[in-house]
C-alpha cells in the first residue's frame, strides 16, 4: 500500500492505494491553504507549510504520519538593515509563502531546506525547530534584478540535493535562473546557460539572471541528468546543470509548469503542456501528458482516461509526480482534478473530481 500526500487550497489530503486503486484516508489542516509539503525519507517526518492570510506562515511537523502535529517556526528574515547596500532593497524581507522544501541528505539528519516568496532559501539544522537565512545567495548583486513570475516577487520553487553530495544544492528561481552551489551554501554560481527568455528584448533573451524555470527535477539514479520546464519551452541538462539543451516543441505545447523525472531511466520524463501564454488552460480543451523516452527526442502525448472536451485544468509545479518504481504518476489540477496512472502515464484514472484547487501531489 502507497501513500501520496495532496496539498490543496483548503487542506491537506492523505491518499493510500496501489496501481489505480486509492482512497482518501485522512484530511488534515482543513480549509486551510496548504503550499508545501515533504516526507522527510531519512526518518518519515512529515512537513506542511501552511499560507493563512491574518496569522501569516505557519509549518507543522509529524513523527507519526500525520497522527499528531506539531507546530515548529516558520522560515523567516532578519529584520531588513536600516543602512548600508541593503537598507533599499524593493523586496520585502518577510516570508509570503514557502514554495518548496527538501531534506538534506543522507549524512545530514535533521537537516532541512525551504525555499520561499520572496526568493530567500532558508536552512534548518534541527527539523525545523530554528530557521536561518541563506546570506550568500541573498546578498548576490544579481537577486536585484529577479522578478516576479505570476507574483510580485522572485520565489524559490525547486530546491535539488545532489545524493552523492549533500553540500551539491541546485536551485530553480522563477524568474531568477538556475543557481548551484557546491559547498553546502557559502558560495553560489549562476549556471543557466543554454536557457532563452523570448519574453524579453532581444538583447537580454540570453540573461541567465532572468530567466523562468517553471519546475526543475533530477534523476535519482543519475543526477547529472535535469530536467526543467521553462517559461519557454523544454530544457535539459545532462552535465548536472552547467549547460542546457533546449527540446524541440512537441505537440500540442512546450509551455506548462509541472515536470517529474524517472528515477532510473535519465531519458524519460514527463511534461503537463497548456496553451501559452495568458490562456492557460489545455490545448484544444484536450488535457494530455507528454512522456518523452529518448532524452526530449521525440514526445507521446496521452490522454486516455483525462478530460478530453472542455477541459480548463492547469496543473501546478508542484502537482505531477512519479514513484520510486518509475510506473505509478499521480497529477492534479487547479480546479480539483487528480488522477493515477499505473502505467507510465500511457492511462489514467480519475480519482476525484471534486477537490479543492491542488498546489502539489507528492509520493511518500
């Protein structure tokens, strides 16, 4: 028996069952808007990062799957300096949401990262219980120029730890480019190179400081190889994010926000396209998968089981997952769709229909 967590606008959902075959099991936190979540696999701690519009951030931790919680402090800033370079930044210094989190690794127990709105990256060294600010990448002289993709601010949605070495993070900032540091933080290298941003004039397309990855994912087994959906189009790199590649559109659209990554095979990947740019619904009212098995060469687009007349689903970042076996996906949709295929995403099945909107959908 599998479990998934569902994180929605107005709680989150606990899911358990095999092939197509799930059921809710536990409601947690209802009605409240539920950003971000993480099971932790080092000790099976579970992580909620709640967004409540009076009483602001909140984050809840269980040691016993969702059984109990416990509140633990909630990323946040200094205070904001009053002089020197930084007494007048434009981005507040206060956390509006937490976008993603990641544990560390392996040899690092305890250890967490959050990545928020605004684009601040935050690190806790004891489950959550203190928090503190990523300063290296907070004072780089380029976070200036970051913008907001779809909200005011820059955000830090994609927060990758390489297995083989914890002190290896790579980092996705909509829109602020991919960043990678290799030495646990105190050091960062801006390293989206390859990546276009045909939003902009001509002359800055190629800005790397300005670029909008959507989602970015790694391969388990071989994590050099990364995957993104950009603003854009598709990327992927196979040199653990020095360079990108950009993939041919494939039909019915390179423009989306959610990708996920086999954990094996480092040529396989799969894509939730959507018509660009300001529409944002599926292409022709069809909701479809991408999966592409030869490294973006070529794309198969799967609809059996989804909505296939006037469909208006958008799926989030954060709402398409695969398993560790590489067959079991789950996706969700902004207007409380989830379905599971057991099949690589060849068909589908509608679990509900009736959610609230869904901000991510994650194996445990």
């Amino acid at each position: 028996m599998a479990t998934m967590l569902v994180a929605s606008r107005k709680g989150l959902f606990v899911w358990e069952g095999e092939g197509t075959d799930w059921r809710i099991t536990a409601l947690h936190f209802p009605g409240e808007p539920v950003t971000s979540v993480l099971a932790d696999p080092r000790d099976g701690h579970w992580y909620a990062a709640l967004r409540l519009g009076h009483f602001g951030v909140k984050l809840h931790r269980s040691a016993d799957r969702g059984a109990t919680w416990t509140e633990v402090a909630a990323p946040a800033f200094p205070p904001k300096p009053t002089e020197g370079p930084m007494a007048d930044d434009a981005t507040p210094w206060s956390v509006d949401l937490v976008w993603s989190m990641a544990a560390g690794g392996a040899d690092e127990p305890g250890v967490i990262w959050a990545g928020g709105l605004p684009a601040g990256l935050f690190r806790s060294d004891d489950r959550g219980a203190s928090w503190s600010l990523n300063r290296p990448l907070w004072d780089q002289p380029g976070r200036r120029e970051w913008f907001g993709g779809g909200y005011d601010h820059a955000g830090i949605h994609s927060i990758v730890v390489d297995p083989r070495d914890a002190r290896h993070l790579t980092l996705a900032i909509s829109c602020g480019g991919v960043w990678q540091t290799r030495d646990g933080g105190a050091s960062w290298s801006l390293t989206a190179q390859g990546m276009k941003a045909d939003y902009l004039p001509a002359e800055s397309a190629d800005d790397g400081n300005t670029q909008d990855p959507h989602a970015m994912v790694q391969c388990r087994a071989q994590p050099d190889a990364l995957w993104v959906q950009h603003h854009c189009g598709i990327y992927r790199s196979t040199d653990g994010g020095v360079l990108w590649q950009a993939i041919a559109a494939p039909a019915p659209s390179d423009f989306g926000f959610a990708v996920a990554c086999d954990p094996v095979n480092p040529q396989r990947a799969w894509f939730a396209p959507a018509q660009a740019d300001v529409c944002r619904i599926p292409v022709d009212g069809r909701l479809v998968v991408l999966r592409t098995d030869d490294g973006g060469q070529s794309f198969q687009a799967f609809g059996d089981g989804l909505p296939q007349r006037h469909a208006y689903h958008l799926v989030y970042r954060h709402a398409l997952d695969v398993d560790a076996s590489g067959r079991t996906l789950a996706m969700g949709s902004t207007t409380g769709g989830l379905w599971v295929s057991a099949d690589a995403g060849e068909h589908w099945q509608e679990l509900s229909r009736d959610l609230p909107p869904l901000s991510t959908v994650r194996f445990v």
